[in-house]
C-alpha cells in the first residue's frame, strides 16, 4: 500500500468519526421521539405564566371548573380560548432536533434568561413544567426547549405569538354591551357640557338646541353605537384606587332602555398608553380602555352633534 493510499484511508476514517459525533446525537433523539413534555395532558392544568422577553407577563389559573386572571380579582377567562392552546403544547414532540449545545439557546430565544416566550404549567398533581418559545426558523418551525434541558427542537404545533402576555387574548374583551335598538335616552356629560338625547321610534331628538341648530342623527347614531359594546384593553381588578380619577371622571355616561338604566364612569388617563380607566354600574370590574374610545367620551362637544352649516359661497 503506498503512502497516497495510506492518507487517502486515514482521511476516510476521520471524515467517519466527525460523521459519527455529529449525527450519532440527532440519531438517539430520533429513536426516543416522544411528547416534548412527558406526563403531560391539557386537561390537568390548574394554571399558567406567560412570559415575554421584555418583561411583560400574564397569570392564569383554574379556580373550581373557570378559569380566572388571578392578579385581576379572578376576572373571567375564556376557556375556549384557552383549551386551544394547551393542546398544541400537548401535541408538541421531541422529534426535530436542532441543537444540544447550551450556547445555542440565547440564539434561538429559549434561553433561561433571553427567550421570546416562558410558559409555567401547573398541573393538579402538584407538578410543574416549563416551556421555552423562541424565535421562527420559518413556516412550521418554531424553536421550543422544555424547562432545563439543552435539547432544542422544532415544532408547528405553535409559535411564540399564540403564547400572548396580552390579557383581551384569553378573555371575551367587551366589557359592556346593551342592544343599540334598546337604548331609549343617552346623556353625555364632559368638560365641554352636558348633552342629553332621546329616542322616539327611530328619530333621535337633543335637549336644548336653539334655533337654527339642526341636530346631526348620525353622530348621536355613532355614539350609541359604539357604546353598545365596549371593549377592554385589560381588566383591573374590583377595588377602586384612589388614582383612578373616578371622584372626577373625564367622562359620565347614562343609557336608559325600557328595563334599566346604566352609568359608565370614565376616569384617569394612563401616560404611558393614553388608555382611560373605565367603570360600568353593571360590572364589579374596574378596566382600562383603548384611548380612542375615552378619547371620544371625554372629548366630544356640542358641535359633534350639530349639522354643520355650509360656508355661504361668493358669487366672482
């Protein structure tokens, strides 16, 4: 055998060894394939954390058969919402391996301390378990690790956005509603005044226009309309706070129908997301609410209800 051979056979062998330490991991991960999260059934879970990677987070937990957002007073969740999502981590298998290697993880965003998503699982055994979300290798591949484990696989049973840290995403977001057809009188009051509107079939009428005010029908239709459901951006809790602003609400509110009348109190306005606290007489919940919707309530004047003159025109 001469010397070229004898270098092409050693080559042969090394290219055989890396072959064997790199593909031999992935090939025993193959083989053992399974749930990612072993004695794990969504139909065991007591409770929830959801995690974002810049510091945001929600709770969720079971409280009897409900679920509840128990740092909201246990504001109602939605179950059917929530069911979803706990049977695609349930379906979610350890069968494509991308990584083993710890440094991997940061890179990936399902590090401990760098991820796009962390998900605390309470089971009713008493149990725990973790989930890791990290970033999209592409349609159908998201990168997810289970709690202290260096595996790192791929998955399309889910992405980090179905992992929402946004309350509205598991509860039913309208925070009041009333059939827009049942409102009969609606007042408004704000800094800019008090407007006061009543319905006699289908015609609306305006306490106190003068004359030469005609009133604009389907501006008080917008409003009633809008009011007719209400939505949340996320629950409070049910103990009012001095710094909600309700002892001097931007806004009040009173629809009257044939059965009920309710009040809406709009009060303090957030600096950071201009949304507004909002409290309804028919919910124990006090909530905030986008600030488009305050914004119309708090700043609406006469003139949005008044049809607007048109400019006389100069004849050349």
């Amino acid at each position: 055998m001469n010397k070229q051979n004898q270098i092409l056979i050693a080559i042969l062998v090394i290219q055989i060894i890396i072959g064997a330490v790199v593909f031999w991991p992935n090939s025993v991960s193959q083989a053992q394939a399974g749930p990612l999260l072993p004695d794990f059934s969504a139909a065991n879970v007591d409770s929830l954390s959801i995690a974002d990677g810049e510091g945001n987070s929600l709770a969720l937990a079971k409280s009897g058969d409900d679920w509840v957002l128990p740092e909201a007073d246990d504001f109602p969740a939605d179950e059917a919402k929530i069911t979803p999502f706990l049977e695609k981590i349930e379906a979610v298998e350890s069968n494509r391996l991308v990584t083993q290697t710890e440094a991997s993880h940061q890179r990936l965003q399902v590090a401990a301390a760098d991820f796009a998503r962390k998900v605390d699982i309470g089971l009713s055994s008493g149990d725990s378990r973790t989930l890791y979300i990290g970033s999209s290798a592409g349609a159908g591949a998201t990168h997810v690790r289970a709690g202290d484990a260096p595996e790192v696989y791929l998955t399309g049973e889910l992405t980090n956005w179905d992992a929402n840290v946004q309350p509205s995403t598991w509860i039913d977001p309208v925070y009041f509603t009333v059939p827009q057809t049942a409102t009969i009188s609606l007042t408004l009051e704000n800094v800019n005044g008090k407007f006061e509107f009543t319905r006699a079939g289908e015609a609306w009428t305006m306490n106190g226009l003068t004359e030469g005010e005609t009133l604009d029908t389907d501006a008080v239709t917008r409003l009633v309309n809008s009011l007719s459901a209400v939505r949340m951006t996320r629950p409070i809790g049910k103990t009012e706070q001095p710094d909600f602003g309700l002892d001097v609400p931007h806004a009040v509110v009173i629809l009257e129908t044939s059965d009920e009348t309710y009040t809406l109190w709009v009060g303090a306005k957030n600096p950071d997301d201009d949304n507004y606290i909002l409290k309804a007489s028919n919910s124990d919940y006090y909530v905030w609410i986008a600030a488009f919707t305050g914004d119309d309530l708090a700043q609406k004047a006469r003139t949005d209800f008044l049809v607007t003159a048109p400019e006389p025109t100069t004849a050349p």
